[in-house]
C-alpha cells in the first residue's frame, strides 16, 4: 500500500490497528461465521458491543454518573437541529466562532429565540471571543470547542452560569474533558474517534424533558436513551470502528497521554511556521488549535502558494489544502495522525525554504 501523510480535516486518519480488527470483523464477527454487516442488531454479540463501546466512553472520558452516551444517525448537523428541539423554552444563547458554530445557531432561530453572544466573524473567525456575558435567563449556552475550518479552539472547559452544550465534534477525545461542566456534548465521530456514519451524544438525564413542545419521536433525547441507542438499525459498522478506536485510546494511555503527544505534535508545527519566514499562521496564538493547524504564504511568498502545494504532494502530504473561505494550508493532527508525519511535513516546509528563498 502507498505511504501518504494524511492531514484530512474529516473523515480523517484513523488508528490502522483499529481498522485491521474491523476488517477482521467485516469477515467475522465475533465468531459468529457472519460479517459484523450481517448480524442481527439484537444479537447478543451485537449488543455485547454497544455495551462495551459505552462503557468505553465513561471511562476514558470519566463520565459522571447521570449522563447517557448515545449514538445516533445524522451527523453534527442533524443535532443542531435536536440540541434547540430538546433544550430551547424561552431562549438560547450562541458563541459563534465559525461556520459550524452558526450552522447551530441558525438550527436554534428556527425553533425559538436564539441569541448570538459573541462573534468573531469579522476578522474570518480567527480568535475565540472574550469578555462576553452569558445571559442568565437563557436556557442554555452553546460553544463549538474547535474550529475545524479557521484553527481556533477553546483550550479549557468553561464555567457557565447556564446550561453548557458542546459541539466537539474536532477535538473531542484528544484532551480530558470535565463532562460535569456540561449538560450536553456532541459531534460526528468521523473527525477523531471513527468513520462517519455514527454522531455520539452524551446527555445529562435531568436535563431533558423541559420543553413543552412537541417532540417527534427520531428528534427526542428520550427515545434513544429509553431504546439504547437502537430505537432503529444503528450505524453498526461505523460504531464498530469506533469501539476499535476508543480502545486504541485507551491502549494509548488514555487521554492524558494523548494530549501531551497532541500537544507534541502541534508544537512541532507550529513552531516551524512561526520559524520559517515563507509562512504564515492565520489564528490569533491563543485561539490556536492543538487538532487543525491553518497557515498561508507569508507576504512576499504568496505566489509560491501553488509551488508549495505541489511539492507537499510529491512528497506524500495529503489533504493540506485549506478550506476555500481561509485559504492556503490546513493540516489536522488528530489523534491517529503519527508524529512522524508532522516532522515529515515540516521538513518539506524547510525544503521548500532552501529551494525557494
Ligand atoms: C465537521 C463538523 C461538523 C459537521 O459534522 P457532520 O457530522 O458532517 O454533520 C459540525 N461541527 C464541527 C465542529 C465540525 O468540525
């Protein structure tokens, strides 16, 4: 097989040992003499694995007791929809620190009043906002915790004085977490914990069931965690691949461990690009990711844009490419991506100095 660098933003790397057993189980499962594709959902191995990869989620992640993990279909996108369904009464609060983060609050205005409490939409989102006030009398405080598109992440668990819902979907996994602070956290598994197809919710019990309106039977809380997520046919290969990967955290040392190599990994490159004088990064240093890393041409290097990204390729880097409304480059470091291929990138970054300056 051909050796790449992968920096996809999602779907994304993932841990080859975690896709080498689920292939072991697309042939056989669980010594059924059936793929993992074939089974009954309701088999007993079957639910042997939801069992398992949710107990996988508490204890990596050290969820409290009282909350729920779920894993439901259509992705991030669907719970913009279902967070402002299940939560909003009288009013919602946003952060909006990017296009997902306004994808949210979009959801929201359409089922109640939603208020944006602070933006960085006028310098393309490339800080976290600061000095803001969540209003009280809101019923919950929404906060995307990393910016896939622009690099910009909240760094630490916030305090709110109001419900705190989390969409993780980018960084979830690559640092402990104190699940306490929220009521709810979610995200497509595709970005750092599994392929797409699966979404994972962790919901706090008593915080639902407050809303008064109507809440259709797929778009409620209450039915997936009353069914154990198998209300319908769940997503089972994706959730397979999933509970290879937490187990691949796990065999990793778990998330403490994960976030120093994360960390590792992110410093590398960002320390070449503030060396390296042909580039750029484009989010304020304090707002920067640890799993997204955005960068362009420096003044006076921007017609090499192109030459770059050419020579990148010819030596293995894939999916730098950044996203249209940033430009320039983006590489994502999550979790499977080995540190070798971030010294592998930035040494390209350095031969292409030597060439080109
Ligand atoms: C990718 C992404 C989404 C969208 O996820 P889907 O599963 O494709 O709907 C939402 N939020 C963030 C932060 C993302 O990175």
């Amino acid at each position: 097989m051909k050796q790449v660098h992968n920096f996809n933003a999602g779907p994304c790397v993932l841990p080859k040992e975690a896709i080498n057993n689920a292939i072991e189980a697309l042939k056989d499962f669980a010594g059924t003499g059936m793929s993992v594709i074939e089974v009954s959902h309701r088999s007993k191995e079957w639910q042997a694995v939801m069992d398992e990869t949710e107990a996988l989620w508490k204890e990596i992640l050290n969820i409290p007791d009282g909350y729920k993990v779920l894993f439901l279909g259509g992705g991030a996108s669907l719970q913009f929809l279902m967070v402002a369904m299940n939560f909003l009464e009288k009013k919602a609060a946003y952060l909006e620190t990017g296009v997902w983060a306004k994808k949210a609050l979009k959801e929201a205005k359409g089922i109640g009043e939603a208020v944006c409490v602070a933006s960085s939409a006028d310098t393309t989102f490339n800080y976290i906002p600061k000095g803001y006030t969540i209003p009280t009398d809101a019923d919950y405080f929404h906060i995307t915790t990393n910016n896939t598109i622009y690099g910009t992440e909240i760094h630490e668990d916030i305090t709110s004085p109001i419900p705190l819902i989390a969409d993780m979907s980018s960084d979830i996994m690559s640092r402990p977490v104190d699940v306490s602070k929220y009521v709810m956290i979610y995200g497509g598994a595709q970005k750092n914990v599994g392929p797409a197809g699966v979404t994972f919710v962790i919901v706090k019990e008593d915080a639902l069931g407050k809303v008064s309106r109507y809440l259709p039977t797929m778009l409620n809380y209450k039915t997936h965690i009353e069914n154990g997520s198998m209300f319908n046919t769940p997503p089972v290969f994706s959730i397979l691949v999933m509970n290879e990967t937490l187990k691949w955290v796990k065999r990793c040392g778990g998330l403490k461990a994960i976030q120093k190599i994360n960390k590792e990994k992110a410093d590398l490159l960002y320390n070449e690009i503030d060396r390296n004088p042909m580039f750029v990064g484009t989010a304020e240093k304090e707002s920067r990711s640890v799993m997204n890393i955005c960068f362009v041409m420096a003044e006076g290097y921007k017609d090499k844009e192109d030459a770059f990204m050419a020579f990148a390729k010819e030596n293995g880097m894939v999916g730098i490419k950044g996203h249209r409304s940033v430009g320039g480059f983006r590489a994502s470091l999550y979790n499977a991506c080995p540190i070798d291929s971030v010294k592998a990138l930035v040494e390209c970054m350095q031969k292409f100095e030597k060439l080109h300056k």
